[in-house]
C-alpha cells in the first residue's frame, strides 16, 4: 500500500495537470528504507511528448546524486497519461528500474467516467505489474 499525504497527492495531481497535454513525471523521495513519500521533485519530461516521458539524463544524474548525500531514495517515481487509463504501458515497465518504488501514475483524461483524472499506484518487479492500495493522509 502507498501512503501519501494529501500536500504530495495534491501536488502530483497539479503537476500531471499543468504539463498537460505532455506527460508529466517526477520522483518523491523520502528517507532511506523508511518507505515514506516526504520531498516531493517535479522533473522535465525531455521528450515533451503526450505519450511518451523521458527523465533529462543530466537531471536524473543530480538528483541521484542529490539523493545518495541526502541518504534518500526515490519512494514514488511517478508520470501522468494524457489520453488512456492509469495503468503501466510496456514501455513504463520495462522503464521501471526501481524494485522498491512505487509506479504512481496520474491519467488527465477521463477514461472511466469517474472524472477528470485517475490516481493509481503499482510495483513494477522483473516486469510484473501489482497495483496497491493508496491511501491519503493529513500527515504521517
């Protein structure tokens, strides 16, 4: 299960709306082996692409860099999809490098009937897709 506070849930949500219609993307990092989601950290889609996301490579050498003196690790890597579901495509997976983070993804298309935007969480583990539970909270 993610847990997440409201600010972070919020904040995703904005950014997925915001690079519309590209793909957003980002991590939440949070202290080694904690688990927990706590510094949130838009990055730019270099692909500026509507169906495609590509961390800039440079970008994503900082903030590996940046997390390894901060002794964090990325909790949630996330992206929105502008125009389908919520849910990992085959290039999110074979993408997803990070056996211990949580794939959030973020549609801003209304592909449910259920509203403007979907929420989802899943662990992407040797090509394996598992979605969780998420659930919000005020505060940890």
């Amino acid at each position: 299960m993610l847990t997440i506070t409201r600010a972070l849930y919020d904040r995703i949500v904005a950014h997925a709306r915001e690079d519309h219609p590209d793909e957003a993307c980002g991590v939440v990092a949070g202290p080694e082996g904690s688990g927990r989601p706590e510094r949130f950290i838009p990055m730019l889609n270099a692909a500026r692409s509507p169906t495609f996301y590509e961390f800039d490579s440079g970008d994503l050498l900082k903030l590996y860099r940046e997390l390894d003196d901060n002794d964090e690790e990325p909790v949630v890597i996330y992206h929105s999809h502008t125009a389908t579901e919520a849910y990992p495509s085959r290039t999110d997976v074979s993408y997803a490098g990070e056996p211990g983070a949580h794939y959030v993804l973020v549609s801003t298309a209304d592909t449910d009937g259920a509203g403007p935007f979907q929420f989802r969480s899943f662990r992407i583990v040797d090509g394996e897709i598992t979605e969780e539970d998420v659930r919000v909270v005020d505060a940890y």
